[in-house]
C-alpha cells in the first residue's frame, strides 16, 4: 500500500507518531493503522502478525477503505463499524488538524464481542466471497476472523478509550508540525529583508533590536511574553527609559497591552497624554505617551504575546510607509510566534519520546512501588525545571499510605502526603478531578494529577513547577502520565486481586481433603513445599512457585472443573493434566512436550513421597518425558537440601567436638584428594568421583568424558569396591566426611 506524502511532518515527528501507534497496539493488543481521507497509509501497521494482508492485498483494503471514509465526512469522535459482517468491528478515530474534517483516521482492530462469534461464523457476508475482493484477501480476513478472541463490553470500552486517546495524542504532535511548517511558509517573503542569526542567544531580543533599528514607528518598543493564565510579562525592551519596562506584568484587559491582547488584529491608541491607561507607562519611568501601538503574537485562537511600541508624541509618517510599517512589525510578529511555536514544539518532542520508552517498560512492571518510583523519576524528566515530584498511594483499607517522593525534605514532604491522602484518598469513592493546581504549599506550585482506577481514586501524582505558565506547558504530558500510571497500577491491583483469589481457592479446595484422606493431604502440601524450596534455591522464580504450588494442591481436581472458574485456574489445570500423563508413564506426541509445570509438580510429588529417600529417586528417576536439564537441577536442589552432621575425635583424651559444616568447592577438592590418596583411585576414577559428588548421571558422565555409559558403570563398581561403600550416596558422603576431617 503506498505511504502519504508526509513532506508537511518532519521525520521525528512521524517517528515519535509511530512509537506511540506501537505503543497503544501492544496495550490494546490490536492491529492499528493510520490513514489519510484517501484510505493511503501514513504510518507503518503496528501488530506484524497481521500486516501481511495490508501488504499482499493493498488496493483492496485501500478501496473498502475509501468506501468507509466516504460514510465518515465530519466525524468528531471515535465509532465502531461492522460494514463487513456485523459483529466484526474496527474502532475508526479521526485525527483532526483542520477544523472543519479530520485529515487522518486511526484504524484499529479487529473486536468481537462475547457471544456473537457463532452468529458471525454464519453470517452471509462472512460464508459467502463478494465478487469485488479476491479469493486470497477473503481468505485472509477469515483466518484472521477466527484468530481473534471474543471481548467483553467492558473491555471493548476499555480500548475505544485508549484509541480515542491516541488519536487525541497524534493531534497534537501533527499539529504542532503543520503550525510550523505553516508559520515557516508565510515568512519567506520577509527573509531578505529580516536576518536574524540562527546562532543569537536571545531571537527575541535580537528581533525587538531589529525593529527599533529599522522602524520610525515609535520611540520604545519591546515584547510582552505570556507566562501564566491571562498573565504577561515584559521579557525585553529597546529604545530611552525602555529598560525600566523589563519585568513589568499585566493581565487580560488590563490597560492597553491588556486589551490589545484580546484583539486578534492590531490596535492603536493616539493622543492618549490625559487617558488613566497611560498611569502603566508613567509608573514605569516613561516620561510621556503620545501614541500607543500593539500586534499581538498569535497562531489560530493562542496567544503568544505582544509586540508593542510607544511614542512620546505625533510622528509624521506618509500613509503608505505606516502601512509598510505596521505589515513589517506583523510579519515579525508572526517570526517570534514561529520561533516560540517551534521552542515550545521541540520541548514536547523532547518530553515526548521519554515517556514513549517509559511506555514501553512500564506495561510490563508488576509492583506497585516500582511504578511509583517510575512515576516520580519520569515526572521530573517531563518537567522542564524539575525541583520535586511526590506519589502518595493508598496500599490499603486500613488508612495506611505509601510515599515516593524526589527534591523533597522532611517534615515536608511528609506533611504534604498527609495532606494529599487527607483531600483525596479519605473521600476516594468519589473520584477527583484531572487535574488541579495548589497554590497552598509553602515550597512551590503543586501540579496534582488523580490516579484513579477500580472507580476509585488509589493514588495521586504531585509535580512542582516554577509557574503557571510551566504548569500550563508540561499539563498535557503528565496528564499522559498520570493516566499510564493509572492503567499500570490497575493492572497490578487486577494481578493481586487475581492472586489473591486464586490462592484462596486452592486452599479450600485443598482443605476439602483433610477429612476423608489426610495421605493425600499432606502429599500434596508436602509437594507445595518443595515447589517453594526449589524457587527458594533459585530454580524457579516466585511466580512460578506459587501457581504450580497451587497446582499441587489441587492435583487431584478434576481439571474440566478448575477450567470453570473463570479466568483463575487454566495454566494450573494444563499442569495438572500434564502430571497424570508423566505419572501414567504416556508417551508424548511427536513435536510436543509435557509443560514445564507438569514436570516440575512430577519431580515435587515423587521427592514428597520418598520420604528420607530423595537422593535415590533423583539419582535413579524412572519418570520419562522430563527434561534432563531439570533433572540435573532437581538432583543439585536434593543435594543442597542434605546437611552433613558428624563428630570426630582429634585426640582420645579430648572430648569430641562437633564440627561445622563445610560446602565450599575447596573443602570438596580436599575430601577428594584424601580419598584418592586412601583407596588409590587411578586419574580416570577420581575425575569419574568428582563428577559424582557434583550429582551428575551415568549419562552425564559419559558425555563429560567421552567415554561409553557401560564404562562408567565399570568405573563406579571399582571405586565403590576399593572405598568398601555400596552406592553414590555412601561415596558422597565420604568424601565430604574427608573434607571437613
């Protein structure tokens, strides 16, 4: 399918477009695209496993896409449409830089709701090939169709959200690039006339320099810069007394610069000597005002600033030249508008691209405090003066708090996180506002961001900023994050609840045992145990522990009946399943193999019922279908679990001490030497012993060696005749017997 023209969107920008589209497609896990009104795509598609339909039958889909686009003229929001077949829907959300249509649209899906699949299946349009689309594009969207999972309704809200945000996100990327190529466009004409060096340090001062230099216009000119919420303040002025301007503030509708920020054209007051507007100028230490006039610096409905001039009486200038004048200072105008257009642009590109890669690890974090701690770090990042950053998190129902905070000191700090849980985690019922701006805190301005999630408001997201007009830049972006970090915490509180369920039902189903066969009982308790040894060892992670655990609890449940609960036990019953198998001694089917879980529980179960016998059945296992790399870590685990207890006597008269354990591999090469020196083992014996004491097997000696199975069990029968013991684990223990002696 041919890619847009995108010559009007820089190459980051349509790089940080298509991160963020991969972003929300591994979130929502749909296949996403972006278009234009021709059905031509702008961004690669996210979700690859699908892209080949896009790629080997591209004027198909871009013609059934132009014939949705035509149905789509002036939407303003995100829809659901089944042209297709009813039942299989694409959430379709426009991306909107002109007022009037939106210029992209956001394509994603494919979504199914539970309990129309059967209906689909059978639907006309989905049976029946329409005569317009090939054979391999209508097989193509089948498998695809039969690939996808039902959804809830809720869960389809849940991405019509997420995709509504994205498109509200590349709006406002793709419009801070067109301003700039728009604004760029219309200056080229004033490009010989106006240099301004790329390398000044100051564009605004040099422009006001410029203008003062080159214009008869007025006596003083200088820029009022927007820095807060209806607030402006004189950043730079030129010409006699200008200087006493600098800093000077004003607000909307206050004095002329505040009317003449209101108005979208310029303005122009004369003979103005008497008028109490001028009481602004006079109090500044301008001697006198004749003549006032401002050009607002504005791109659309957003203003900049102002540039203004005053002069201390009536100038004679010829009509025309005033004009050329006044169009001049305009066009100027428009170049302070583009550079801060462009500063402001390449701010949030750079507070952009931190928060896509924190996207992108975040999704995967399962631990309420790691995602404060990310929460905080990464807020400091996006703000662009970053002094202090806090995240104050309800951790339970008992009034209980959990604090992360950065640049703050105590008592402060935790002043301010009782104050945060007193205003909105005491009345979470009722969730808060997006955002809000407190004022009240004897350190800084707070900017506070709700995180609400389970219809609740759990945690909350506190920024500093330096003013207003910070607050007012960076509120987008830590809204942004404050809703991922909303969405990741849900998904761990959706973990533990998960956890926690699935735990409490183990027991029980466990407990209901107890009666009627107490064997079984502890078997299967003593197997959980040994299952957390082993991860305690390092075997297994902690996860994985705790649902094979459960597994083993309930290994005598029929797996059908587990399956029934929803959304708790399936990877637990496919072990349990795979269990019975290995117990059963079933061959397993060619390509395939028993899951990690069922081996494991098998291994747990067989130790459990040994009793004081485990060293034998890991060292002679007669369970097939395991792999031999878990066995070789079973039997190391087995090893690990066995302490060495003796006493020996030095010298008879003194009494015996008891010595204390020894497992470094130096005290196991000194045991194996004073066997070797004792018993006289030849060179290939003791590197057959070593391997012993190391719990290989048979098979995995011969492989080290290079030598046959067959005649390591030579090897073995010579050693245990010359040392006088009987198996492995006799010549296990004397060798470490040696090695503490």
């Amino acid at each position: 399918m041919p890619m847009i023209d995108t010559t009007g969107i820089v190459s980051d920008i349509r790089d940080v477009c298509q991160e963020l589209q991969d972003t929300y497609a591994q979130l929502t896990d749909l296949f996403i695209i972006v278009t234009d009104h021709e059905g031509r795509l702008m961004t690669a598609p996210s979700h690859l496993s699908h892209a080949a339909i896009f790629e080997q039958h591209a004027d198909e889909m871009q013609r059934l896409m132009q014939q949705e686009i035509g149905k789509l003229q002036g939407i303003k929001q995100t829809l659901l449409s089944d042209q297709w077949v009813p039942g299989i829907r694409w959430l379709i959300a426009p991306v909107n830089l002109e007022p009037l249509s939106p210029s992209f649209y956001i394509w994603a899906g494919i979504l199914i709701q539970t309990g129309t699949r059967e209906s689909v299946l059978s639907h006309p349009n989905f049976v029946q090939q329409d005569a317009d689309v090939s054979t391999g594009f209508f097989e193509a969207m089948q498998r695809w169709v039969h690939e996808t999972r039902e959804i809830t309704p809720e869960q389809e809200l849940f991405k019509r959200e997420k995709i509504t945000r994205l498109a509200r996100a590349m709006s406002l990327i793709l419009k801070s690039s067109y301003k700039e190529k728009r604004l760029t466009d219309r200056l080229v004409a004033l490009s010989d006339t106006l240099v301004t060096e790329q390398s000044a340090v100051n564009p605004i001062e040099e422009i006001t320099r410029i203008v003062l230099s080159s214009s008869d216009l007025a006596d003083i000119f200088g820029f009022a810069l927007r820095t807060g919420t209806g607030k402006y303040t004189v950043i730079n002025s030129m010409g006699t007394a200008a200087p006493e301007l600098n800093g000077a503030v004003f607000h909307d509708g206050e004095g002329f610069l505040g009317q003449a920020v209101l108005s979208a054209q310029p303005s122009r007051w004369t003979n103005v000597e008497r008028d109490p507007r001028s009481n602004f100028f006079l109090q500044k230490g301008v001697p006198q005002v004749h003549e006032v006039q401002c050009f607002p610096i504005r791109y659309d409905d957003e203003v900049y600033g102002l540039l203004f001039g005053v002069s201390y009486k009536e100038r004679s200038i010829p009509g025309l030249h005033f004009q050329f004048e006044e169009t001049m200072i305009s066009l100027m105008g428009w170049y302070i508008a583009n550079h801060l257009t462009y500063e402001k642009m390449e701010k949030q590109l750079q507070r952009f691209k931190p928060l896509i890669e924190l996207s992108r690890m975040i999704v995967s974090v399962q631990d309420a405090q790691r995602v404060m701690f990310m929460l905080v770090d990464m807020s400091l990042n996006l703000v662009w003066n970053p002094s202090a950053s806090i995240v104050v998190h309800r951790t339970s129902e008992d009034g209980k708090i959990q604090m992360v905070a950065r640049g703050m000191q105590s008592p402060n700090g935790e002043t301010y996180a009782k104050d945060i849980a007193r205003r909105y985690l005491e009345n979470s019922e009722q969730p808060a506002a997006n955002y809000y701006i407190n004022h009240s805190t004897p350190f800084a301005i707070m900017l506070e961001y709700p995180i609400v999630y389970a219809n609740r408001t759990r945690a909350v997201l506190a920024v500093a900023v330096s003013s207003e007009q910070e607050g007012e830049e960076c509120r987008e972006i830590l809204s942004a994050l404050a809703m991922m970090g909303s969405v990741v915490m849900k998904s761990v509180y959706d973990r533990q609840q998960y956890m926690s369920n699935s735990n409490r039902f183990a027991q029980i189903l466990h407990e209901s045992i107890r009666e009627w066969n107490v064997a079984l009982y502890q078997l299967t308790a003593d197997a959980q145990r040994i299952v957390q040894e082993f991860a305690t060892w390092g075997g297994i992670t902690k996860d994985e522990a705790d649902m094979i655990g459960r597994a083993c609890l309930m290994s005598y449940s029929d797996p059908n009946m587990l399956r029934s609960f929803p959304h708790l036990f399936q990877q637990e019953a496919e072990m349990i399943e795979d269990y019975r198998l290995i117990q059963d001694n079933q061959s397993v089917p060619a390509g395939k193999s028993y899951c990690r879980g069922g081996q494991i529980m098998a291994l747990a179960f067989a130790i459990a019922a040994s009793a004081d016998d485990d060293m034998r059945v890991v060292n002679d296992l007669p369970i097939g279908g395991i792999d031999q790399g878990l066995i070789s870590q079973f039997r190391l685990f087995v090893l690990s679990r066995h302490t060495l207890e003796t006493e020996i006597s030095l010298v008879e008269e003194k009494p015996a001490v008891a010595t204390r354990p020894v497992s470094s591999e130096g005290a196991e090469g000194r045991g194996l030497e004073a066997i070797v020196k004792q018993f006289g083992l030849s060179p290939r014996e003791k590197e057959v012993l070593e391997l012993v004491v190391k719990a290989s097997s048979n098979k995995e000696i011969a492989a080290t060696l290079f030598i046959s199975e067959h005649t390591v069990k030579n090897h073995l029968t010579n050693i245990f005749n010359k040392m006088g013991v009987s198996d492995r684990a006799q010549a296990i223990a004397a060798v470490f017997n040696k090695s503490i002696g």
